[in-house]
C-alpha cells in the first residue's frame, strides 16, 4: 500500500539554517522546503559546498524579499592555507601551484591594509554569475576561462584573527558580490605565496540573530518529534527580510486602498523617502512600498496572505 502524500502548505516566513558543509544551498534548499511541506522556498545567496553558517530560507510569500538579504552586508570566519593555490581558490579544487611560505604575522598585517574599504574584485570563474546565460562555473568546469570585468565591492571590516603556519584565520565584513575565494586568492599572490580557502562560515546575514540559526541535524531530529505546528514557531517574520526599511503604519482606510493596488496620498511627518514596510491599520505586515517626494504611497511588493 503505497503512502499518503504530502499536503503542501501556504507557510510563510524565514528559518534560519546553520547550512552543513558537504551540501551544496540548492539542495538544502530543497530538503528544508520538503520539511515544512511549503509550497515555496528560496535562499538569499548561495554557499559553497565547503561553507557552513547563515542561510537564510524563505517560504512562502517570503520570497519576494529575498532580494533585499541578496543585497545585504554579510561577514564570514575562514581560514587560508598559505603556500599552495587552487584552481577553484578553495580546498575543494585542484592545486596549480606551490611556493615555500616565508611570511611572518607583519607580513600578513601590512598586505591586509590594501583591502580594506571600497576595493574592485575581479569574479572567480567558478561563480554563478552569467555569462550569455550560463553560470561561470560551467565554463570554467569545461577548461574555457571567460574575460570578465572587475566589480565594486567594499570590506567594512579585514580582521587578523591568527596564524599559525601555513594557516591564516581572518574575519570579513563585506558588501554583497564580495567572493571570499577570490579574496583569499588576492591576498595569497600579494604575499607572493599563494592562497586557498580550507575553511568558511557565515557569521551573519544582515541583521539576523546567530543564535535562531537551527542546524540540519538538529532540524531533522525536532521535525521527527514535533507537529509542523511547533515547526513553525521557528520561523521568523516575514518583514524580518526587510527590517532595515523604515516602518509605515496605515489607516483602516488606506491599508483598503493599498489592498487594491491603489496609490495612497498621505501626510508624511516623518519625512519618509525611498521603500518602506507597510503595516495595516491593525499592525500586520502588507509588504514593500515606495515613496516618492509627492508623498504618495505605491506599493512595490505586496504579500498575499
């Protein structure tokens, strides 16, 4: 007899997943959507296989937010092996070269200074980033190496955390489209040596708290044991995704005209400009809106709920 299937559900929200090393977001991804049984699911930016951390999934109308934690500062704990660079500036890749180590700590202190604050980086080929519409990767993967144009990013914070022979253990605040690898790489040939990531986790994403953050493991044993009802009390708020924007609250007779797609003409005290997270007269969540100078509320990205 074969078994009941799943019923799929409307949940809505972000779950915080401390993602394993191993695996790659996308299939996380997908384990974790199947765990909650949500119709809906996607990840605010990839990690590695290598990575661990902050992988922020959203379900549900969620979604439509994601782009906002994309685009969010994030900071990162690795360690670089010294002496040895790989095709892939990670461990997972092949090693292309070997140079003796001749550095001590003051070395390593002076060649970080370079790159800090507003810096270009020139994107690994093994990226998801698209060229006449295929990932980078897949080029790289097939031998063909593509020309591609260095990118502004900016690292708020380059700290050396230890080092210990031929390993180096920084921390990075970094701007969105900032490649960890890449850096890595960077700083290996400006130490004349070489460098690849052994080793990278995700301290945070934005705002978000690391200590909601749920391992797989640990989500698979609670899903075992608990309804999804209980599940569900791990998730964060939807607005969670947007809580950088300013807050609005509206009247019974705005969040109506809203609820229509219409432009709302309002007074603005606060002097609010540029996107906003709506709120209906009785405080729940509506979704994005932009304001203009003419103080007119339009909706950009509503929820559905």
């Amino acid at each position: 007899m074969s078994k009941p299937r799943k019923k799929w559900r409307d949940i809505h929200g972000v779950f915080l997943l401390d993602k394993p090393q191993g695996m790659s977001s996308n299939d996380i991804l997908q384990k974790v959507k199947r765990l909650f049984q949500a119709n809906k699911a996607g990840h605010t930016g990839a990690l590695d296989p290598l990575a661990t951390g902050m992988l922020p999934i959203c379900l549900g109308e969620a979604t439509k937010f994601s782009q906002f934690l994309l685009d969010s500062d994030k900071r990162y704990r690795v360690i670089a092996k010294l002496g040895e660079r790989t095709d892939t500036s990670d461990a997972d890749g092949q090693v292309v070269q070997t140079r003796a180590v001749a550095v001590e700590q003051a070395d390593i202190l002076a060649a970080l200074e370079p790159f800090r604050g507003e810096i270009l980086q020139v994107p690994t080929m093994f990226s998801a980033l698209k060229y006449q519409g295929k990932p980078l990767y897949e080029y790289a993967r097939a031998g063909i190496t593509v020309e591609r144009e260095a990118r502004p990013i900016t690292i708020f914070e380059l700290t050396f955390i230890d080092y210990q022979a031929p390993y180096l253990t920084l921390e990075v605040h970094c701007s969105k489209g900032t490649y960890i690898r890449t850096l890595v790489d960077d700083l290996g040939e400006a130490l004349g040596c070489g460098a690849h990531v052994t080793m990278l986790r995700r301290l945070a994403v934005a705002n978000y708290p690391i200590e909601a953050m749920m391992s797989w493991d640990d989500l698979q044993k609670f899903a075992e044991n608990q309804p999804l009802a209980e599940l569900d009390q791990h998730l964060l708020p939807m607005d969670s995704a947007v809580s950088s924007l300013p807050k609005l609250s509206l009247t019974a007779e705005q969040t109506k005209a809203v609820g229509f797609g219409q432009r709302v003409k309002f007074d603005n005290p606060q002097q609010l400009q540029g996107l906003v997270r709506l709120f209906s007269d009785n405080d729940q969540f509506l979704g994005v809106a932009e304001i203009r100078q003419d103080n007119v509320i339009r909706p950009n990205r509503m929820v559905n709920v």
